[in-house]
C-alpha cells in the first residue's frame, strides 16, 4: 500500500502517522508539503492531527483552502481513500469531503485522554478488520471536537450506515451529537474521526487497538 | 535627545552606584538607548547579580556533562551518540498579570532555549505554586495559566507529561509559574551561542519586532504593589504557530553546517541576544536597525533594542551561507533579514536612520555586571515536634487529605495538555516521574520536577536537600538512573538579608545533595523579588530532573497490578510529622521540623530500588512524600482499582507512623514468591525493608485501624478539582 502524509504549517501529528504506516506497511510514505500542487499517485492519503496553519480561524479553514487540498479533494472524488484523524477530520469537513462542523468542546477545554470507542460499522475499508460492537480505547486530544450536523444529516448518516466510530456509553468527551467520533463519506472512501488510531499502534503506549484501522487498509488497498 | 535624569535612572531601575558604574565605563554620560540596554543587561533578571556569587558553589560536572550552565540549557550525554538538552525557567511575574499569555510565553520561551542548541523539543514540564484557594484571584490565575500551557504546548505538538500544581496563601500576590523543557540532538550537532569571529553575517529569524514585552525584565527584577496589574502592556503575546514554524526552520538550518552561533531571543531581545553572542565569541557586533523586520511604524532604536516581542532568533553565520538560510525560512513563511556583522572591534554598535545610536563595549555589558555579596542571615531552622490530636480517625482523616487541594488528583489539569503527542510517552502524568521513550529506541528519559516549599520555608537548607532527594527519588522509582538537574531558584526580595539568608542556604542544600547524589546542575534560572506588598512567598527552589531508562521496558510504574502481591516498605519509618500534610490539613498547623534527608540512606535505598526494577524483580514501585505512607498507598490504589491489606506497624502512634513524612522511603509491590528474596536482599544491602501487607480487594484495610472503600476514595480524590474550578466548592484555606 502506497501512502502521502499531507504536512500543513504546524501539522503536529505528521510524524505520529507516517510512523505508524511505516511499521504497518514497512513502506514510508511519501511526506507532501501544503504548497504542492499535486500528490503522487497513492493508495491512501493521511491528512495529520496538528494546529493546522496555528487554527486562529476555524479550526482547518484555513488549511481547507491550501494548494494541496486541491489535489486531495480531486483524488478524493476519483476514489482515492483518505483518512482525516483530528485536526485531518476538521478540514475534511471544511473542505466539504465530510458534512457537519467540528465546534468547540461542550466544555470549552481541550481535553486529552483515553476515551471508549465502539465500532459501529464494519463494512468499510477502514474497518473490516474490526468486529461490529468492539469496543475500543483511542486517546482524544483536541479543543473542538464536538460534532455537529442538522437532523436530518445526522439521520442520513446513521440510515446509510456512514457513522463508524461511536464514543461508548458516558464516553463522550466532547458533547459530540449522537456520540459521533467517526464518519465516512457517502463513497465511503473518506474517513474522518477526532481520536488518535495512530496513538494506539505500540503496546509500550498505552494499547493497539489502533493497528486493526491499518491493517484493514492495507489489506484493502495492496 | 532625552537627557538622562536621576528620576530616568530610577525608573530604569538602576541604582545610583550602578549609574556611576556605566559612566566610568563608558568614559561619558549613556545617551537614552544606552542606559536602556545597560537597565536591562544589568537586571537581576539577566545578570544574576544577587545570586552569582552563591551559584559558584553548585556543582555542575561530570562525565556524562557535555554542557553545563551558561548556555541557553544543559546538555547531558545518554549514549549511542544521543544527548538530552533541557533547562527550567520561570515566567512568575507576566503570568500574575496575565495568566493565559504569560504562561503561554513562558513555554515558547523555554522551548526556544532548547530549539536553539539544536536539540527537537520532547517533552515539557510545569511547576505551577498558587495561592490559596478561596482567595478571590486563584480559580481565574490556575485556569488562565493551565490553558496558557496547554494553547502553546498543544499547538507545538510538545507532549507537557507533567509537573506540580500546589497552593499555599503565600503566593496569593505572586503565583510561579515555572516551566521545564527537554528536548533531544545528537551529541555531534550541539549550536552555541559564541560569536567567534568577525566580519560575519548576523541573522535576524522569526517574527516580526514589536512594542510588546519593553522593560519585561525590569519588571520581573521588582517587587510587586497594588499597581501590578497596570504593568500588562509589559506583557508579550504568545503565537504558536510561528514558533512552530521557526522550530522546523532552524532545525532544517541547523542540519547545514551554515550556522556559527545562534541564540533566542528571549528577555531583552536583541539587547541581550547580541550582547551574550558578541561576549561569549571575543567579538563585537554591528547591528543596522532599519533591517530589523517590525511590526509597527515609527519605533525607535529604543523600542527596538527592548522589545521582548516573541518567537524571534539571531544567528551568526558563515560568511556565504545567508541565500541558502534565506530559502529555508521563505518557506516557512518566516522573517528573514541580514542585520549586521560581527566585528572585531569588541564593541555593540547600534545604528539607526543612519546615526549611531549607541556603542558599548559588549563585556561591559555582560561581564562587567554587577555582582553583589549582598548580606545575609541564616535562619535558625524551625524545630520540635508539634502536638496532635492522637484519638482521630486514621481513615477519616485519608478521606480528607486525598481531597485536600496539594493531594487531590491534577486529571483536570493534565487532561488540557496534549500528552500522547510524539507517541513516545510511555509514562503520562500521574506517575512518579514521567517516561518518554527516545524516539526509534529502547531507552527512554524520566522527567520531574519537585520542591516541598513548606519544608524550605522551615529550613532553607534541609528542604532544597529534599528537592533534590526527592526528585532523584522520583526518578529512581521509575527505574530511571538520575543524571542531572536543572534549578529553578523563586525566591523573595533578595535585598533582604532574610531572604538572602534563604537563598544563600538553599543553594548549599542543593550543593550537599547534587554533590551526594552524583547529581550535577546543569542549567537553572533565578527568580527573585516575588513579593507582594513586602510579603515574600515561601522559598520556592524547584528542581527538574532528567534520568536514563536505558531498557524502557524495565520500568516500574505507581500503579498495583495484581491482586495477591505482597507490599513491602522500603526505607526506615519514624513518623516525622513536622510541615507535614497532615498537620497543616488535619491539625491546621504549620509547624515543627522538616524531615531531615539523609543523603547516604537516599543514595542506597534508591539504588536498591532501581536493581529491583532493572532485574525485572518489581515493575510496581512509589516513592513516599507528601502525606507519607498511607497516601502513598492510597496513590497505588487508585489507578487500577485493587485493593491491599496492611498490617499494624511498629511504632509510637498509628498516626504518625501512617502520615509521617520520613524521608528515603518507597513502597514497592512484588509477586508473592518473590518476596523473601527482596527482603532478603534488601537485608545484604543494608536497605531496611518491611512485608507490609497484600494487594486485592476493593477496599484499604488497616489492621487496628479499619477500612475504607476504593470508591470513597475515588471519589474524594478525583472531584475536589473540577468541584473546585467549577466553582461548586468553598475549600479549605491553607
């Protein structure tokens, strides 16, 4: 499986990712810098956790209209998988690859740490290898995490099977509607959650329940 | 031009000896600028000029010392090529005034310090003192300046694993906000600050100049009064997103060989950038003031040389090399500009719309700062053993002390920084110390910071002893090897012969115990005059520390892991409550002796516990501090929700016994087949060992003493901190 870590100023989880695609893939991927025009051809696209562009603005809107996005949203459109992980999920949203907005914490705080997971949808590729109902633990770590979309999407994405990752029962961290951590695109080929899956991919660090999300990639994509 | 008054003098905080000094090396009157950038070169702030004289005696060698202090921060070798480069600063006085921005920059600013030698930031650090809890400013200060840490550390995508947060009515017009940064190089790609050479291009990076921070280091060089909060405009404003950019950016130049010196620009910016570039290298230095990138219009030569604007460097480099640096910051998106040369004239020469606006020799300003052997009293320490009630409750009073604010879980804290960033953290906050694996090894760094105010404030001497036993302590039980320390010296005003006198014997606390513990002080910083209204906070001389794990996966964590392993206590247990917890939380009294260190007893014990570990013999291990051995045990509880049983200890008073603060002590948990062979080596090794009882359950029993349930416990723990933040809880005032 070929990847692209997309690099924005102040990405801060690029290297936690091509980390974990390194040891899963034995591949390194392939670093792409936001003011390129163009990506080369991968199977999957990681946009990283981070402060993208310092997030002043709207958390990612700013990165959402970067010359690399471009390229991302085309590629997306053909097909190619993308993978949005926190900050990642915040400009896939901005960008319009994802419905909803990620809004501050119901708390106003940033709020880092383990949270429960449960995989609610197996049939995609980022999830194949998890069971239906597993439940999980990935580390949160954002200020404006808290899920948001009007009724009727939120209907929608639950009646296509589109939500993949709920926060467990009093898991929520965020005030996220429904306990939403994780959806997929209507092609079902773009993913975006707030937790960290490449936090969990080292025993020495806490758990690998994050390893399965790569592993259905890999076994999907190569 | 201004002419230069007494009452400017004063303003500058100069004294009028140090004015008379600054003439007579300048062989005429300072013009404006000039008496600008002597005020703050020559500030306590920068010069150290109470404190140098004590500072000599700590020790700061040793083989694994690669660089000791007067850097921007310390290096140590850890083998295989590797080093760690760390260093403890504070930012008291901005974040009283401001707690989200003077936190925020105290971070930016200490990460700088460690970006600068080279070395990629990897962990952070805070030790934060406030005052006490029902005073009207404390909620609004701790939830400033904790998401101060958190806004820039989280942006920078630094993992802050831990630190102290402590409250005390001593700091209720002067909070400490003190914070560690350690990062990581390669031995061979070290950058220092020496300006050698001359005719070589200076190099302004980063940010633009600004009119923030002016006499930044004049104000943390005085004491506070009712007008504090006045004195905000001195406050700089904190942008992570440039700092991270100019992280990348000098990291990328720094894989060049274009650099010769580098150096942040921190407190009195370009002033002391230059001045400590130009007197460290033997050179002088040119600078052209119409190139520095500002921010505003119309600044003077004066606003310049005094801004402490924020996230900006200056580097010297090889003559040649200015296009390459020049592409490696355009594509950051950062300022770049040439603004001077070295010289070999010995002198700062500051230009400006053509003139010369000032010309100093650079050793006048730096070397030629006053040092002052100001007079001292030492203080007879705090002595005898206080009354207690013995008849109380050993369990009710646990409740309490787990819910009191210096005991009560920091999870509201610890939760707003971004801790897992890197995916190197091993051990988060929680801990003993924390574990953050060195990148693409098996070795990892533990990290501390401790000091027990209350102690120091006893006795100056015994209680910076116990900082640094302490923080060895911490290390050690991780299964760290505890290499060196950083200081970070808050004290009162020093031109008090009292709080000279604690001064002048903490320090020699901390020589003793670095000395003892083969533990040298490798980068430290000073801040003095925290005092409000001529009420000095209590000595506050906090140590980070830096240990080695070289096998991360022999490390023992607080955390009981299994039911059935028996509990052993390690150390000797005589029940010292003076300045303990207890007293001042159960009995309301601050008083009696501080526990005395015995730093041969440290010494053993810890190497005792640290083969434990290394063996593969106990991956369970605490150290005892505050709140001593039921607390301790209590902490061991709590993170897995298994219980223990203990027995009856010998000794005088179940009390004191339980809740004394003894020194050299640590709690270990081991497989039940394996404890007559701990004990039995403990026993060879001198190290005094007791079988104290078995894990399991979900309660604390006390033989004699009854039992308390895990929940009660949990529940008393975790909610006095976010009942407290948010406002639902009148505590107890300490």
């Amino acid at each position: 499986m070929k990847s692209a870590v997309v690099v924005f100023p102040a990405s801060n989880c690029d290297r936690d990712a091509a980390v974990a695609l390194e040891q899963l893939t034995g591949e390194k991927p392939h670093m792409a810098w936001h003011a390129d025009a163009e990506l080369p051809d991968v199977d999957l696209i990681v946009l990283p956790g981070g402060f993208a562009y310092g997030d002043y603005l709207r958390c990612g809107a700013m990165a959402a209209q970067s010359r690399i996005m471009r390229d991302v949203k085309k590629k997306a459109d053909e097909g190619v998988t993308v993978l949005g992980i926190c900050n990642g999920f915040q400009v896939l949203t901005e960008t319009g690859l994802l419905p909803g907005a990620l809004m501050r914490n119901a708390q106003l705080k940033f709020v880092c740490k383990p949270v429960g997971l449960e995989v609610e949808e197996t049939q995609s590729v980022f999830t194949r290898k998890y069971d239906k109902g597993q439940r999980l633990s990935f580390p949160v770590a954002h200020g404006d995490g808290n899920y948001f979309a009007d009724e009727e999407t939120l209907d929608r994405l639950e009646g296509e099977g589109r939500v993949v990752f709920r926060y467990a029962p009093g898991e929520n961290p965020n005030g996220s509607a429904r306990n939403i951590a994780g959806i997929l695109s209507e092609k079902r080929n773009v993913l975006g959650l707030m937790p960290h899956p490449e936090r969990v991919c080292d025993p020495m660090l806490g758990g690998t329940d994050g390893v399965a999300l790569f592993q259905s990639l890999i076994e999907t994509l190569s | 031009m201004t002419e230069i008054t007494p009452q400017i003098v004063r303003e500058h905080g100069l004294s009028v000896e140090e004015y008379g000094r600054i003439k007579q090396l300048l062989n005429r009157d300072p013009n404006l600028v000039e008496l600008g950038v002597f005020s703050v070169m020559w500030s306590e702030h920068c010069s150290y000029k109470s404190t140098r004289a004590h500072l000599r005696r700590l020790p700061t060698k040793a083989p694994w010392v690669l660089q000791g202090p007067g850097e921007n921060a310390g290096v140590i070798d850890i083998g295989d090529g590797d080093v760690a480069v760390f260093k403890m600063e504070s930012h008291n006085h901005p974040s009283f005034i401001e707690p989200y921005q003077g936190a925020a920059t105290g971070v930016g600013g200490i990460m700088r310090d460690v970006f600068t030698m080279g070395a990629r930031p990897v962990a952070m650090m805070n030790a934060l003192r406030f005052g006490a809890p029902d005073h009207p400013k404390t909620r609004h200060l701790v939830s400033g300046v904790v998401s101060g840490i958190g806004g820039y550390g989280n942006c920078m995508g630094v993992p802050t694993v831990g630190g102290e947060v402590n409250f005390h009515r001593s700091y209720n017009g002067n909070i400490l906000v003190n914070a560690m940064c350690v990062g990581l190089a390669r031995a061979d790609k070290i950058f220092k600050s020496a300006a050698e050479g001359a005719g070589n291009p200076v190099v302004y990076i980063g940010s633009k100049t600004g009119r923030d921070g002016i006499h930044g280091a004049t104000m943390a060089s005085a004491e506070f009064n009712e007008d504090s909060e006045e004195k905000r405009p001195t406050v700089q404003v904190g942008d992570p997103f440039t700092e991270k950019l100019l992280l990348e950016a000098c990291l990328e130049l720094m894989a060049t060989d274009a650099i010769i010196a580098i150096q942040d620009m921190g407190a009195a910016g370009l002033t002391s950038s230059s001045a400590e570039m130009g007197s460290k290298g033997g050179s002088g230095i040119e600078l052209d003031l119409d190139r520095v990138p500002q921010r505003e219009e119309n600044m003077t030569a004066y606003d310049m040389m005094l801004s402490e604007s924020q996230e900006r460097m200056l580097a010297v480099l090889k003559p040649g090399r200015e296009g390459e640096a020049e592409r490696i910051f355009k594509k950051w998106e950062l300022d770049f500009a040439v603004i001077g040369r070295t010289t070999d004239s010995g002198r700062l020469i500051v230009k400006h719309k053509g003139q010369v606006v000032a010309d100093m020799p650079v050793h006048a300003l730096s070397e030629e700062a006053p040092v002052y052997n100001r007079p001292f009293e030492r203080r007879t320490p705090a002595g005898g053993t206080p009354a207690y009630d013995r008849a109380r409750s050993v369990l009710d009073s646990l409740a309490r002390l787990m819910a009191s604010p210096d005991i009560a879980s920091r999870r509201w804290v610890w939760e707003q920084y971004d801790n897992t960033v890197m995916a190197d953290t091993v051990q988060r906050p929680g801990g003993d110390a924390a574990v953050v694996r060195v990148h693409n090894t098996d070795k990892a760094l533990a990290i501390t910071t401790d000091v027990t105010p209350r102690y120091c404030k006893a006795d100056p001497f015994e209680g910076a002893k116990q900082a640094v036993a302490e923080a060895w302590r911490n290390l050690s039980a991780v299964g760290a090897t505890p290499l060196a320390v950083t200081d970070n010296l808050n004290f009162g005003n020093p031109e008090k012969p009292e709080i000279m006198g604690e001064i002048a014997s903490a320090v020699d606390g901390i020589a003793e115990a670095c000395r003892v513990l083969d533990f040298p002080v490798v980068s430290g910083n000073c801040s003095l005059y925290n005092e409000t209204n001529r009420e000095a906070i209590l000595p506050t001389p906090a140590i980070g520390a830096v240990g080695l794990l070289k096998n991360v996966h022999r490390m023992a964590t607080i955390a009981f892991k299994r039911e059935g392993d028996a509990i052993l206590l390690i150390g000797e247990t005589k029940g010292h409550l003076g300045q303990s917890i207890y007293l001042r939380e159960i009995e309301g009294k601050e008083e009696g002796a501080a526990p005395p260190v015995d730093l041969a007893t440290e010494k053993k014990n810890g190497d005792f516990i640290r083969s434990l570990i290394e063996a593969g013999r106990a991956d369970t291990v605490h150290d005892l501090s505050d709140g001593g051995l039921l607390v301790a045990l209590a902490e061991m509880v709590l993170p897995a929700r298994i219980g223990a049983a203990i027995a009856r200890l010998a000794g005088s008073d179940a009390i004191a016994v339980l809740y004394g603060e003894d020194q050299a002590r640590y709690l270990v948990a081991v497989r039940e087949p394996d404890a007559d062979r701990v004990l039995a080596s403990a026993k060879a090794a001198g190290v005094g060992a007791t079988l104290l009882g078995r894990t399991g359950g979900d309660k604390i029993a006390i033989e004699g003493a009854g039992e308390i349930a895990i929940a009660a416990l949990a529940r008393a723990h975790e909610g006095w901190f976010p009942r407290y933040m948010g406002g639902t809880e009148l505590p107890l005032s300490n």
